[in-house]
C-alpha cells in the first residue's frame, strides 16, 4: 500500500477531487456528514475529522515541528543525564589560581 502524506490543503484538493461532479449535499450524504460541516471544512472553519478521513480511507496522523529555535534559557529536548555537567563558578576560579 502506498502512502502519500499531505498537507491540510492538499487534503482539501483530495476532498474536492473525491466530491467530483456530486453536489456539497450528495458528497456530505456519502460521508455520513452534514452539508454544514463539509462547508466549515472547505472554509476552514473546522479541521476534517475522523468522520470524514474514515470514510474516504484515509489515516490522519498530527505532526508537530518546532516553528523557531527554543529559547536559550530552556532546557535541551532530551537531556541526557550521564552527561558531564559545566564547572561551578567556583571550580573555574579554582582554574584560572592554578
């Protein structure tokens, strides 16, 4: 099987695609939906839900990226615990007598 990973407007191209030549009315009645919801869906209004991806077959799957560098006073993602930690102030004044 193959997969194809989309975003939500190519989502929305496919559900255009698959509504064909049906009207809003008939292609919600294909779905299971209402006229209404497949309309917030097509204005984003209202994200496509299980409800629709279920019926044309199709998985959805979240993905979430990180949109900007983390701030510098956060941690890192996953810290490491056995890793080494920086000199205390004091041990690098310790340092520097030597």
């Amino acid at each position: 099987m193959a997969v194809k990973k989309m975003n939500l407007e190519q989502f929305l191209e496919f559900l255009k695609k698959q509504q064909g030549e049906q009207t809003a009315q008939q292609f919600a009645s294909r779905l299971g939906i209402s006229p209404q919801y497949l309309s917030d869906v097509y204005n984003g209004r209202r994200p496509p839900g299980e409800s629709i991806t279920s019926a044309l077959k199709v998985e959805k799957a979240v993905v979430y990226r990180l949109a900007t560098p983390p701030l510098k006073n956060s941690p890192p993602p996953n810290p490491s615990t056995n890793a080494p930690s920086s000199p205390s102030k004091e041990e690098k004044k310790g340092e520097e007598k030597k």
